[in-house]
C-alpha cells in the first residue's frame, strides 16, 4: 500500500498560489523520478476540473487519468507549507500531497487520512509543525485528535450495589482498553462524581491516563449515592483536551432533558451520539424502503473525479444520506462527505447502498442512480 514516509516531505515550503505550489510539487516528483516532466499538465488540468482539498488544510494534488501513463513509479511528494497556500474557496493548505499512481494505490493514503480529516485542531498542528516525524505522527494517527469511545468502553445494567462499584466498572473499562493505568482507576473510586440528573453521574480524572476516553456505564439495580438515584455513570480520562466535543454532547443532552434517553440507549446509538458515526446498515440488505444498490461502472473506480460529482449528487438535497461499500467493510459513511467516500475505496463493479432519510429521499435516491449510471463525468 502506498504510504507517507519522513524522506518524502520537504518543510517549510511557500508558494504564491496553488498553481505555484502544485508545479513546484510535480517538480519534485519528477526528480524522485516518479513522473514524466508532462506530469504536470496533467496535475494542472485535475486541478481546473474540481479542487483536490479535502479539509484540515490538506490537498492532494495529482493527475488525470490520462496522464497515468507518465507515472514511471508509485509515489508521493509532500510539501509543508506552514505560511499556508491559498487553494480557493477560502480554503488553506498547509500540507499538500502529490500524488503519483498508475492505479488506485492513492486510495490508501486517503483511507490513512480519513480521522485526520474529520478531527478538531489538524490545521493548527499542521501549521506549526516543526518536523517530518511531527507530520507523520499525525498523519498516523499517533497524534490523539479525537476522545476513544467504541462497544469496548459501554457497559450497559451492570448489577452494580453502589457508587464504588460503578466507579470501578468505569476505571476497568477505560485501563482494558489500554487508555489508562491502575493509577487511574484508583484515583476515580475516591472522586466524588456530579450529578447530571435523572441518575445520571459524571466523573474524570487525569491521573495515569495514557489516551483521552470516555466509559459509560449503567446499572438497573436499585443504587444510591448521598441520597440520590444512581442509573449510570459517564467517566472521562483526560490526557489532553481532545474530550471537549464530547463533553459538550453531553451537556447539551443534559440541557435538553435527555438523560433518560442516554440511559436507555443501545451502544450503537451512544457511540453515533459521541462521535458523530453513522449506525450501521445490514449489509447486502435495504434496511428501508428509502434504499437503494447501484453498481459503480466506472473503470477506475471512484477516484477523485467521479467521487467528487457522486458527492456534488447527494448535496443537491436535503436528506441525510448514508453509502455503505457492500464489496468492502460496508461500513456506512456520509455520503455527502468527500474523503470519506473516496476512502471506501470503490472500484470497478462494486455495489453501493445508498440509504436517505428526509422529505426529499426518494428524489435523492433516484438522482444518485442516474448520476451512478451515467458515469458520474467519465461517460
């Protein structure tokens, strides 16, 4: 798989304008004798079709496919741009990648930046990155941009008698999922939680915490702590401040009285409440009558080109619509989000499953097909 090492990246870049930035990048590529020095038309014309930023001050400059024929071997060039570059529509690239493939290997590095892509605080970091290693650190994930939360850190009607207990189940989950030491489980059974309301508590510590998490437990025995119910227990690890988005989900439930509803909630739904993830959908089967499968006819798969005028699709109306890739993890994504449709990883002859929801769907449903069928601008 094609992959972003230290020895491709060359710091504190600057560049006029994003024509400059991607010559100066197909420059580069060129000499690493990746490309042909016509490569660069080729960059040049992708640009002009539709833009190559993605978000979180990254591009990814590179050819059409009928330049791929000047691609001798399979590489990027990334340049730091820590001034920034303007890429237009009043957005700013401070890392841009070039691109050099004859395929999709390309996908990899897109299925790579996909949480780089969708976190709080990526262009800052970017922007003031002093090294290589910062970069690839961040652009690996090694960088904690977003708080964990999965199906390991929920325990849902645990026959707990007391606070302690709950407490403890809380501090287990997060130190079994690594995010925490014994340290830490010891200092959250002697903290004193807040009451959120309906028996709802929260509590966080810092001490001994590895990563930034969050457990949620609940118990459906009768427990009481300084006279007050006792239903379920949130608990943060703190290592940074990553958890923020989290803790405002939480408060703006709590804001709205909906205690109850986190308390009663599925794993699925807690874990699409907190990290803004879509719930999944059955794979191989129209989980409504608003569902559709469409089978990709383009050659080269959804790469940016198609990818991009599958997404302009989907935008064009107010319904929420989710794809799922059913020859791939058929993992659900946002279907008017970019880099994550391109990250599926779609080629040639896949299907897809489009599921709306909105006044609007079956419109939505019926224009994506059409679109999926006409080629989506390759003919």
């Amino acid at each position: 798989m094609l992959t972003i090492n230290e020895h491709d990246i060359r710091l504190q870049q600057s560049a006029a304008d994003k024509t400059v930035a991607i010559q100066d990048i197909a420059k580069s590529l060129t000499n690493k004798n990746l490309v042909d020095s016509g490569y660069v038309e080729g960059m040049l014309n992708r640009e002009s079709q539709s833009s190559t930023f993605l978000g979180n001050g990254i591009a990814i400059p590179h050819g059409t496919v009928d330049t791929r024929s000047l691609v001798s071997n399979t590489g990027v060039a990334v340049h730091h741009f820590p001034q920034g570059v303007d890429w237009g529509d009043n957005n700013t690239v401070y890392l841009a990648i070039g691109i050099a493939a004859k395929s999709d290997e390309h996908l990899g590095i897109l299925k790579q930046l996909t949480k780089v892509l969708s976190a709080d605080g990526v262009e800052d970091k970017l922007k003031h990155a002093q090294s290589a290693e910062q970069i690839i650190a961040l652009l690996n994930g090694q960088v904690q941009l977003k708080a964990d939360f999965n199906a390991s850190l929920i325990q849902l009607n645990f026959p707990a008698g007391d606070m302690l207990q709950m407490a403890a189940v809380a501090g287990g989950l997060l130190r079994n999922s690594g995010c925490v030491e014994n340290e830490f489980v010891a200092d959250l059974v002697t903290k004193s939680p807040t009451h959120l309301g309906q028996g709802l508590w929260l509590v966080t510590s810092d001490k001994g915490a590895n990563r930034t998490a969050m457990s949620f437990v609940t118990t459906g025995n009768q427990c009481e702590f300084e006279g007050e119910v006792v239903k379920g227990l949130v608990a943060f690890s703190a290592n940074n401040n990553v958890h923020h988005p989290m803790l405002n989900t939480l408060i703006n439930s709590i804001s709205s009285g909906q205690q109850s509803e986190l308390l009663q909630a599925t794993p699925e739904h807690l874990i699409a409440l907190f990290t803004n993830e879509e719930s999944s959908i059955s794979s191989g089967k129209n989980s409504s009558d608003n569902s559709a499968v469409f089978t990709i006819k383009n050659t080269h798969g959804l790469h940016a080109r198609p990818g991009a005028m599958l997404v302009a699709e989907a935008k064009k109306f107010d319904s929420k619509i989710t794809v799922c890739n059913l020859d791939g993890e058929a993992k659900p994504v946002n279907g008017k989000s970019l880099m994550k449709v391109i990250a599926m990883g779609v080629k040639h002859g896949h299907q897809l499953q489009f599921c709306a929801e909105g006044t609007d769907a079956k419109e939505a449903l019926e224009s994506i097909g059409k679109a999926i069928e006409s080629g989506l601008g390759e003919g």
